[in-house]
C-alpha cells in the first residue's frame, strides 16, 4: 500500500490527475483481492513487461472489473450532473441583454453577452447565426478590434444562405481599416499575441513540416536523427509542424482554442453541440469536429479527467480502430529503412516512435492497466468497440503501447507570448513555464538531444517551431535541448534527469567535456571559484576541488528572497514608480553578490539601467547598461539580438549624456554612441538571411530605435530587409 501511495505523491498537476484518481482507487480494489491474487497480479506485473497478458488477467478478475465499473458510473454520473448542453431560451436571454448594452454604449458588456448567447445558440440556424455573428462584429469594429471583427464577418459570410452585398462591402471596409492600423504599428512592437501567422512547412518532400535544408538519416547508436544536407543560417526555420495530436488542460478549455490552442480574447465560435470548449473561428470548428470531436464531444466531461488517457483515445478516433488495430498486426519496417521512406503524418509513421523500454515500477504498472480500463470502458459507451469483441484486450494493449509513445515523445504546450515589429521582421518572445497542454509532432520529434544544442523549442499555439541559433554546417546533427541545458544545469544534473526520463547517457559536447552552469554558481569559501550545485544538495568547486562546504538549503533561500525582490521591482517599475523599483534591485543585487556568478544579475543591471535612464542619470545607466552586454554575450552569443538591444540603449545613453557636457567629452561620447550603433547594426546584418528573428522579450525594448537610426544616417548604414 505505502508504494502506491509514494506515487500519489508524484503526480500534482492536471496530466498526470487521471494517474493520480486511479492509483488512489486501487487501493481500495487491493484490500478488495484475496492474498492469493495479490501475489499472483505481483508476480505477474514484476515478471514482464507490460502487455497483453496483464490487461487479460485485469479484466479475467471480478473485483476489478466491478470497481471499474462503479469507478466509470461515478464518472458518468458527474459528468450529466455538469452538463454542457446548448439551451435556446437562455440564448435569447442573454442575445437580449447584450442588444441593451450596445444600445447603451456598454460596449465589452455587450461582447461578454454575445458570447454567452451563442455559446447556447443551436447552430442549425445558420441565418439566425449569421446575422448574430454580424452584430458582434460591429461592437468589435467600434473598439477596434478590427482583426477579431474580420474573422467574425467572414463568418457571418460563410454561414448566410443569401448573398448581402452589406456585409461584402463591411468586410472591405474593415480589411482597409486593419491594413491602416498595421500600418501605423509597423514601427513599433505590436500587440500581444500566442500564435505567430506561420504556415507548416510543405517544401520537404521526405519529412512534411521540414525544412529542405535537413534530411532524416540512421545510426546504429542513435536510431533516426536529422541531419543538415547544405549550410543552414542562423535563424533558419528548421520545422515548422503542427500537432499530430494534441491535449489542452481542461482549465484552459475556456482561455484558448480548442483546436490550434490559439488564446481567445473577446470573441470566440462555439461547438456545434456543446458548451464544454472554445474556437478561434468556425474553420478549426469543423476541423475538430470532422477529425475527433465528434466522437467525444458527449464524453468530454468524463474525458477531461483522462488526460493521457484522452489524448491516446484521440489517437484512436483520428487513425480508426479498425486501422490502428490493422496497422498493429502489420511487420513494422526497420528504423534502418525509413531515411528512404517518406515521414507521413499518418499512423503508420506513429507507430514508429520510440516507447519508453524500460521496467516501470509494480505500482505503476498496475495503475496504467487500470487506467486503460477505464477508457475501453468509455470507448464501449461510445459504440467504438464492444466488450465481446476478441479484439477488446488488444485495443487494452495497444492503449499502453499508445501511452508509452506519448509520454516519452510529448512536448508541453507552453503559454507564448510574441510581440511583431513588421519594420525589422523581429519579434519579441517570452513563454511562460506553465503549460497549457500536451502534443505530439511526428517529424520534430527526431531532433537528437543536445545540452548545448543548435536550435531552439518556439511553441506557436499548437505548431511547433524550431529555429536555428547559429550556423549549422552541412553534415552536422540538428539538436535541441529535451530541457537540462549546460548553461543552467550542472552536468550532475543533466545526466541524472534524462537517464530518468529518457534512459539514456547523454554523450553530447558538453556533457563529454563536463561543462558546468558557472552562471548559477555560487562563490566558494575557499578559494572563490564558482562553486557548482547541484539538486541533490551536494556542491563542488571547479577550481579548488572542495566539496560540500555550504549549505544547499541557504544558497536557495538567497535566491528566492532576491528573484522575489526582482518580481516586485517589475510590478513597481510597471507603475512608473522607479525609485522604489530601483532599491529594491539594488537589494537584490547585494544578495547575488555572494554568488560567482549568477544569470539573474543580467535582469537586475537591465532594469537598473532602465530606472537610471528615467531618472536623467546617464552616467549610472551607461554603466549598468555595460555591464548587461558582457553578460548578455555569454548568455545569449555576442551576435545577438539581446546585445544588439543593449548596444542601442548605450549609444542612447551616450547621445542624451553628451549634451549635459561640452567641448571634448561631448565628441567623445559622440564618438562613443557611433560605435555602439555600428556593433548594433552589424549584429543585425548577422541576421540578413534569417526567416526568423527572434528576441527574448526582456531584452528588447529599444530595438525599434534602429529604425529612427536608419532614418537619420540613412547614407551611413542599411539593412536590406528593413523598410522604413
């Protein structure tokens, strides 16, 4: 009993509920079961590895096969208890209070009425449809939301039965309007966004979603990887896939589309039939519903609580049962042979995957079969297979093989968040560490794992991209990081973690080399070197050899006092109260001093030159402002975009420090800031051939200020990429 409930204490966050609700239930089936059967399912679940044979004796046994039963009726049950159903009375209702507030100029009311009402609205009513669509368009075109309001009128368009001459005419108007709004922000940072308009790629005839500058290869000792077939530049778009399937957190279902996890804002397009999700617009609607919502859109409510579970039965109800099971019984071709063989993003090419080959734990091993159960029981209920059926146990197995994949392939879906500046072609990024789901990509899921890899996880909605960070050499490997990265985990760590998670030695560079986190390291005692931690408490020096000579559980509670300080000198420097941001990095700062080293002094020395700015004092700001650029080359590379920034806030500095004074140093700082934006420019002319310029979000406010330079010395430098 006390090994399942070590695994209850694993599991905390919403994909791995579904785990944590069956491992709690099955101790109650374990006092249930004679002794007898409780060697017997031991000895059966330790003497092999999971398959068939254990899913046979689960539902051979009575006792199991009643608490799965009872455990599914509670699901159930819960489920119609919180229903989703459309409700037409309560449609109009609220249909009626948005009008009063339009009427009343209560605009984003309004909206949030509208959207109330056609979430209940039976959609079978396509001119009713249509012209509720074109209402809320209107609303969004008085707030200018004007490329929300052109969905919302394409919509309209697409579900009239007539043809209005107004609402062609409308969408006319509105698109001028957007490109006039565009426009004016082309200079700027735009706004805030999670999906960038990148198409999957299409030129790769072997691997859909890749880039024709890479082809699958094999070895031996790696298996399938991907390889460059001519030199790649740096911000190169290598894949560009969307999901073969993906899962969204069941608490996300109101903040993103349901189908490309794009972030609803003020306005969304309901299911068909449910009130369970939201979509971005009627064209990822139909998408779901033809692909697998259709099937499940009944059961969501159970299905939300199944979370691998939900995303292996979606596997199931995109392929076919009957194709899956086919496809299972089939020779698969060696790994050897498909760098001839083209990549489709079908089943086939997932079965190919690579499982988890490992033992997993007797707890573990019984809680998935139990989870298994659980779905064959809800795929009966929704007249996909039968009980009687002599394929029942198979498709039991097949689920296991189906989770093992997913568990080992997935990526997280992360929160992104993109700003455009359309005049450079740049865009600011920063992802949040919360994910909002699951996804599996069958082509960017060959990258090999590096910890010091050449291109980088961009999560696009439910697109991956990966992009190049350097140039990658014909013949070289195409790697991205699986999470530990030499720059901040030690190589303790990195080995620990993805021995644990994916079973292997990594062997890569860094790891070859021993190459450290010096930027998290701490300052030792004895001889200040930087002292290397790691997250099982131990430490080390580089230089001297010591070991364990302080305290892990001190160097944390430092850390997380000063990333606190940092957090609320953001708040405060956002509410334009500078001097108290500023003591409070400069607080934060005294504490990362007992550190060798430490990656959060860059954020700290940023926004301090930032504070100094604003308080006219350049001096002070230059200071700090050099002292990011020396740690922005380590951190990110000396070409940039992040030095580039930093380099024109510096020839900023110079500009405005030079006028308090006169004479020489006037054409000293003069001469200063021309060299700042000469290093910034050629950084970007690093980039000419980049489909892609990514920067970190924080490190990117005066990027737009190369465009006032371009401009003003216009004879001096160009970018010929940028048009302004």
């Amino acid at each position: 009993m006390n090994e399942f409930n070590e695994i209850n204490e694993l599991f905390t966050n919403e994909w791995l509920q579904f785990i944590e609700f069956t491992s709690m239930l099955i101790q109650h089936i374990l006092a249930k079961l004679s002794e007898e059967d409780q060697v017997k399912m031991r000895q059966l679940f330790e003497s092999s590895k999971l398959g068939k044979e254990q899913i046979d004796f689960m539902l051979s046994n009575a006792i199991i096969d009643e608490e799965v039963q009872a455990y599914f009726e509670i699901c159930m049950n819960t489920s119609k208890a919180h229903g989703a159903k459309k409700d037409l009375k309560q449609a109009f209702k609220q249909l009626t209070i948005a009008k009063e507030h339009d009427l009343n100029l209560n605009l984003n009311e309004a909206i949030v009425h509208y959207n109330k009402g056609i979430l209940l609205l039976d959609l079978n009513s396509k001119e009713l449809l249509s012209k509720i669509l074109t209402e809320r368009a209107k609303i969004l075109e008085q707030l200018r939301e004007y490329e929300e309001c052109l969905i919302d009128i394409e919509d309209a368009i697409k579900f009239s039965c007539k043809t209005y001459p107004d609402l062609d005419q409308f969408k006319k108007d509105i698109t001028e309007k957007l490109i006039g709004y565009n426009l004016k922000l082309r200079e700027e940072f735009g706004p805030q966004r999670n999906r960038l308009n990148i198409c999957a790629l299409t030129e790769n005839k072997q691997l859909p979603s890749a880039s024709s500058l890479v082809k699958m290869n094999y070895s031996p000792d790696k298996g399938r990887f991907i390889q460059a077939q001519a030199d790649i530049p740096k911000g190169t778009i290598v894949f560009a896939e969307e999901a073969y399937v993906k899962w969204l957190k069941p608490s996300q279902y109101e903040k993103f589309c349901y189908f490309c996890i794009k972030k609803i804002t003020l306005r969304f397009f309901p299911c068909r039939n449910c009130t369970n999700v939201r979509f971005c617009c009627s064209n990822c609607e139909e998408e779901a519903w033809n692909k697998y919502h259709s099937n499940e859109c009944n059961y969501l409510g159970v299905l939300k609580y199944f979370s691998y579970g939900h995303i292996a039965a979606q596997c199931l109800l995109i392929a076919g049962i009957e194709n899956v099971i086919e496809i299972e019984k089939q020779t698969h071709a060696e790994l050897s042979k498909w760098p001839k063989k083209e990549f489709k993003q079908d089943y086939h090419t997932f079965a190919s995957l690579c499982a988890f080959d490992g033992d997993w734990p007797y707890p573990y091993n019984f809680t998935m079969c139990f989870a298994v159960l659980l779905v064959l029981r809800l795929l009966e209920k929704m007249n996909l297979i039968t009980k009687q059926s002599e394929d029942y146990s198979t498709i039991g197995y097949i689920m296991i093989k189906l989770i093992s994949k997913i568990n080992l392939n997935c990526y997280s879906i992360l929160n992104s968040k993109f700003r455009h500046l359309e005049a450079l072609n740049v865009v600011s990024h920063k992802e949040t560490n919360d994910g909002i789901g699951t996804a599996i990509y069958l082509s960017a899921s060959l990258p090999s794992h590096s910890c010091d890899p050449n291109c980088m996880k961009i999560r696009n909605g439910s697109m991956l991209i990966l992009t190049s960070t350097r140039k990658v050499k014909t013949g070289e490997e195409i790697t991205i990081t699986y999470r530990p990265h030499f720059k901040n985990r030690s190589f303790k760590d990195r080995q620990h973690y993805l021995y644990e998670n994916y079973s292997f030695k990594c062997k890569c560079n860094a790891c070859e080399n021993v190459w450290e986190n010096i930027g998290y390291s701490f300052k030792c005692p004895n001889c200040e070197g930087p002292l290397i931690l790691n997250s099982d408490k131990t430490n080390y020096c580089v230089e001297c050899s010591a070991a364990n000579v302080i305290s892990y559980d001190d160097v944390i509670k430092q850390y997380e006092e000063s990333e606190r300080l940092i957090r609320e000198s953001k708040k405060l420097f956002a509410q334009n109260k500078i001097d108290e941001s500023k003591e409070l990095l400069l607080k934060a700062n005294q504490i990362l001093c007992s550190f060798y080293s430490h990656n959060d002094q860059i954020a700290i020395d940023y926004l301090l030159a930032r504070c100094c700015e604003l308080q006219k004092n350049y001096r002070e700001a230059l200071k700090y402002a050099k002292q990011v650029i020396k740690k922005q080359e380590n951190i990110f590379g000396k070409s940039s975009l992040e030095v580039a920034n930093t380099l024109l806030l510096c020839s900023l500095l110079c500009d405005r420090y030079k006028k308090t004074f006169g004479g020489i140093f006037q054409r000293q700082k003069r001469q200063e800031a021309k060299l700042f934006r000469e290093k910034a420019l050629n950084i970007f002319k690093c980039f000419s051939k980049s489909e892609i310029r990514v920067v970190s979000a924080d490190f990117s406010h005066y990027l737009p200020y190369v465009i006032h330079i371009l401009r003003k010395y216009g004879d001096e430098y160009s970018l010929n990429y940028c048009k302004v």
